[in-house]
C-alpha cells in the first residue's frame, strides 16, 4: 500500500510540469493553432527561472521572469503565424531550435550552480516524504478545471473554439480571429515555460543543457491524446508521470524492467488513441487546425 | 583601409611574437560544460592543473561537443597546431583513433579507452578499486542497513562500481542491502531526483551514484536529510553541505603534466594507464560534519590497506545475485578486468541489465 501511495505521488509530481504546456497547447490547438514549439519554451522557461532565481535569491521571480519570456517568445510565434501567414509546423520547429539555443546561451554561467528553489508543502504532514510539493505542481491541477470551464463553459470559449473550427465565420459573427490567437499564445507561451520552470527551480534545483528531455513533445502527443479536452489530458499527464516513477521504482524493489520500454509509454498510447479512435479523432479535431487564416474581406 | 589591414596584421604577428612560441600545444574536447561539478570538470581541472604546472603549454579547449563533430573539432586543434590532444570522453574514442592514423605526429590520450596505436594510449582511475572506500563509510553510516546506487546505464564500469560500494560496505556491516537504480541516461536531472525519491522512501539512507554530474541527486539527499557519497568530482560537496559523508574525485592534473613533459621529451609511449589512490589519480574527498571521529578513521585505515596491497576488493570467492561464483576462490581482479562485469554482487537489489 505504501508502495502504491509512493508511487501516486510521484506520478503526480511527474505529471506536473507536462500539464502546463498540455493545458497551453489544448488552447493553442483550439484556435486551430498547432505548435511544435513548446520544448523549445520549457527550455527557455527553465534557463531563465534558474538564471533569475540565481541572481536574486528568488525561486518566484524566477518563475516570473520565466512566465514573462515564454509570453514574449510565444509572442513571435503568433506574430509569424496569425499576421505573417507562416506555415504552422516550420515555425513551431523554428521556435523550438530557438528555445533549445538560446537557453543553452542563457544558462551557460549557471552550470554546476546552486539557486534557491520552491519551497514544499506536504499534504500527508510536515514530516512526510510522499505528497510533497511545491505550490507549482497544486497550481497545474488546479488550472484543468479552470481551462476546462474557460473553454467549454464560457462565451469568450466558444469563440475560441468557433475560431478553432471556422475563423471566417467566427470573424462574421463578430470575432476577431486574429485577437483570439494572439490571446491564447500568450496564455500557452507563459504556461509552457512555467512547465520548464517548474522542472529547473521546482523538482529539480538545477539547469543543465536540454533538460526537458522530449517533454515538449510529450505535451503535443498528450492533445491528441486527450482529444483536446483538458480533463482527459490529466489523465495523460498522470501516465506519463506515473510511467517515469514506476520504472524507478520497480527497479528499487527489483523488479527489472527496461528504461527505454516504459519511455515510450506516453507515444505508444498515442499511436493507440489515434489507432482506435481515428475517425473520433478526426471529427473532434478543430477543423481549422494548421490551417493558414488569410483573413476576411472586411467590408 | 589597406594600410590599416597591414598595421593590424603587423600588430598581431608582433602580439604573437612577444607572447613567445609556447613549448608545446595541448587540447581538449568535453561533451559536457565545464563547470558541472562532474566528470567534465573533473577533465577540466586536470587541463587547468596542467597549464599551471608548465606554462609555457598553450591550451586549446571546447566543450559541450558531440560525438559526431568531434573529429572535426579535434582536427582544427590539429591544424591550430595541437601536438597533444585529450578527447576527453569515452564515446571519442574511434573519432580519436580515425585521426591519430591520419595525424602519426600527434599524441591522443583517451579515457577510459581499450584501443591502442602508435601514437594513441588511454588513461583512467582505478574508481571502483576507490568505490570499495565510499561502501566501507556508508556501512558505516547506514542506520536502516539499506543504501541506495543510481547509475546512468548499465554498463561495466557502474556494475562495477555498485559492487565495491555493496563489497565494502558488507566488509563492515554484513546485514547491508544495497539498492540498484539506472535512469537511463548519463544527464537527465528529473528521472535522476525521482530515482532519488525512489531509493529514500524504500528506506536507503545513505545514496552514491556513477552519473555525469550528480548535483541533483545531492540536493534531494540533503533536502531529506539522509546521507550522501559523491562521485566524480568532489566539487559536488557544496550542494549537500550536511547530508556529505565522503566523495572520490578524479585527479588527473599531475599526470596531466607528466605526459606533456613525456611528449616534450620524446619518451611517450602508447600503453593503457590505470593507478589508482595510491598514485592520486582519484582522490578521496573531506569528510562530512555528521561523520564520527571512529569512522573517518575505519574508513582511512581501509584506504591505507588499498594504497599498500593488502586490501584486494574483488578477491575471490565473490558470488553473483543468483549464488553463481562469479570470481572463484584464490582468484583476484585487477583494474583491467573491470570491464567484464555484467552481473551484481549477491545482497543487491535490482538489474544488470
């Protein structure tokens, strides 16, 4: 029993930093965006929150100034997409190069140094060693529901979503595709690199180079997982951490099971969801996705 | 603009001249940063030790360098004129030995390496002859009997030294169970932490490890307040000031220098380099504030005894993790067998594989 609560607690610490950018790009996706670049953020948010928490002795500014620069970075990816027509998938690469070079730039001084991190709380008691976290991982469950209402619940969401599906119309019915698009890639912009943020001064304590490890793309596979419902990509983020924790853990009682099978678990359960699903999934797909808005003919 | 590009280049030839002809040009690539309190720097020091010894070596240095554009980096060191090169990571080597047939007047050192040619010979420490050393202080340690080993990946040198940490510490405390974890990478900081949490709530309370850099590891160890042994650099101390009991590093400086002064003098020789504390290739650190006075002097007594011979930590009869005799009775392994272990010593937990 205590070996299974070890193991929940784990997951959900694992599970945290994907479902940041899992909940931006839920959104992203929703406005038909497809972005590729959110490794490339994480990594950014992760150099910039290591760097900051450094220089100032401050794990939050960190995070701030972490939020602020994937706000800005995500900023030029909207700007080529929605205003300069770029196509989707090249510019979220680009993006994602970008990210992985400039973090490496922005982290150099701080290899092999030592910042301030945030500080845990323990659900189970002070002296706890399980369900301990810091305040990031209970603000990245507490935003499914929020994100869920916000996309599914509320006016300005169906905006969303009509922009997502047919910005031609939304743009008729008085929406304005391109303001919804900037909006949502400001949200996921801070999000991912609140992800990374939270790997570099949350759970681990330290940066080194490309330290996401895949997890950028983890988060893509995870929306069509989650066939772009926030809830459902809980569930993902959970496997996904869980899988991580469980190999560790097995191999601490014992139990020997390979490192690299159980790192495919998250793309495996993907290829699942679209083998399965299929035309479930192509019919619950924004219809705009990845597609270039040229714009309406304003009359 | 023409006479300006002739005074510059007159002022940088004249730069050069006054500067004098370095004695010899030294290089070195690492495929990690410098400074990650790890096996990188640990490489590093050794270069900057170098340099400090004979300073008339000029150095040449990249780091963070891929597998895949090291002959390339190391090449240019060559046209830089490099006469010494150290590519400084275990996957450099067949990089390292397509130029050395390429470049006969150039000298290539080679961690860890089991190639040789004229003009290329390796180098490393007896580590897990070392490791014996960190098991004898964490026997010592452990308060629940368990102690907890995260490799990178499975290979021969970490099951190796999982093993001397096991050995030494049962050589101190029989009921030790040591606890095996690979992550699967040699970096990669949040599998490295979970692994951690792994081993602490299974109730290891002392943890070493064979990784990059284990930077990770110490801080979650410190933050739970159990105890940690660090390796490859003692540079690791800083990040568990209170959890630190002992560390090895690699000390690689003075032979560093050695080889220069053997390359200046024309009496280098391709041959597989393998000391141990004794000779101060690896080092063991300070011990931590929480150590008592009894074991820090067990733990030396043990180093005397390996420094002088008597003490042999993979002397027969060892048995693997199924009972098979693995090194039979009378029968010992030296440094140059430690690349054959693909099994774990009887009394751990976890895979080979």
């Amino acid at each position: 029993m205590s070996w299974f609560l070890s193991w929940i607690s784990g997951a959900i610490l694992y599970a945290a930093p994907i479902l940041f950018p899992t909940l931006g790009e839920v959104m992203e996706q929703r406005t038909g965006m497809v972005n590729l670049g959110l490794e490339g953020l994480m990594l950014l948010g992760a150099s910039v929150s290591f760097a900051v928490s450094y220089l100032t002795n401050n794990a939050w500014l960190g995070v701030l100034a972490a939020a602020g620069v994937g706000l800005l970075a995500n900023m030029v990816y909207a700007w080529l997409v929605v205003k300069r027509n770029a196509h989707q998938l090249a510019t979220g690469l680009a993006l994602m190069f970008f990210g992985i070079g400039i973090s490496a730039l922005i982290g150099k001084p701080y290899v092999g140094q030592m910042a301030p991190t945030l500080p845990k709380y323990a659900v189970l008691g002070p002296t706890s060693l399980i369900f301990r976290y810091d305040l990031l991982v209970y603000l990245a469950f507490f935003l499914v529901p929020v994100v869920w209402f916000l996309l599914f619940r509320t006016r300005f969401g169906l905006r969303l979503r009509a922009v997502g599906e047919s910005p031609a119309i939304a743009y008729a019915a008085g929406v304005s595709p391109e303001f919804m698009r900037f909006f949502v890639a400001a949200l996921a912009g801070v999000l991912a690199a609140v992800g990374g943020a939270h790997l570099a001064v949350g759970i681990t304590g330290t940066w080194s180079e490309g330290m996401t490890a895949g997890r950028g793309f983890i988060a893509v596979a995870l929306v069509i997982f989650s066939r772009w419902n926030p809830l459902r990509a809980v569930l993902g983020a959970l496997v996904f951490g869980g899988a991580v924790v469980l190999q560790l853990q097995l191999q601490a009682r014992g139990i020997g099971v390979s490192a690299f099978i159980l790192d495919m678990i998250p793309y495996v359960l993907t290829l699942l969801v679209l083998l399965i699903w299929g035309r479930g999934v192509r019919y619950v797909a924004p219809a705009s996705l990845g597609r270039v808005y040229f714009g309406t003919e304003r009359g | 603009m023409k006479r300006v590009v002739t005074v510059l280049a007159a002022l940088l030839v004249g730069g050069i001249v006054l500067a004098g002809e370095p004695c010899l040009t030294v290089g070195m690539i690492i495929g990690g940063p410098k400074d990650d309190a790890g096996y990188n720097q640990a490489q590093y020091e050794a270069l900057m030790t170098l340099k400090e010894k004979m300073p008339c070596v000029e150095i040449l240095f990249a780091e963070n360098v891929p597998e895949g554009e090291a002959e390339a980096v190391l090449e240019s060191m060559i046209q830089q004129g490099a006469k010494l090169l150290f590519p400084a990571g275990f996957g450099y080597m067949f990089p390292a030995l397509n130029l050395a047939k390429r470049y006969p007047d150039v000298i290539f050192m080679h961690p860890g390496g089991y190639m040789l040619a004229d003009n290329f010979g390796t180098y490393f420490s007896n580590v897990q002859f070392a490791y014996y050393l960190l098991g004898v202080a964490a026997g010592l340690m452990t308060k629940t009997g368990k102690i907890g080993f995260i490799g990178g990946m499975p290979i021969a040198f970490v099951l190796g030294n999982c093993n001397a940490f096991h050995l030494g510490a049962r050589a101190v405390n029989p009921n030790v169970t040591t606890y095996f974890v690979v992550t699967g990478a040699w970096v990669d900081r949040a599998k490295e932490v979970a692994a951690t949490q792994a081993l602490l709530q299974q109730g290891c309370d002392v943890i070493g490890s064979h990784l990059d850099s284990p930077i990770a590891v110490a801080q979650t160890v410190e933050a739970a307040g159990a105890f940690f042994v660090g390796y490859p650099s003692l540079a690791v101390q800083k990040f568990c000031p209170n959890a630190w009991v002992t560390g090895l590093g690699l000390t690689w400086g003075d032979f560093f220098a050695d080889i220069a002064q053997q390359v200046l003098d024309g009496t280098w020789k391709p041959a597989h380099i393998r000391k141990g504390v004794e000779a101060g290739f690896i080092t063991l650190g300070e011990f931590g504030p929480r150590v008592p006075e009894e074991v820090k002097k067990i733990v030396l007594e043990y180093k005397e005894k390996l420094i002088s011979g008597e003490l042999q930590p993979f002397a027969g009869p060892i048995r693997d993790q199924e009972g098979n005799i693995r090194i039979k009775e009378g029968e010992v392994w030296g440094p140059m067998d430690m690349g054959k272990f693909d099994w774990l010593v009887e009394g751990i937990v976890g895979s080979p594989k």
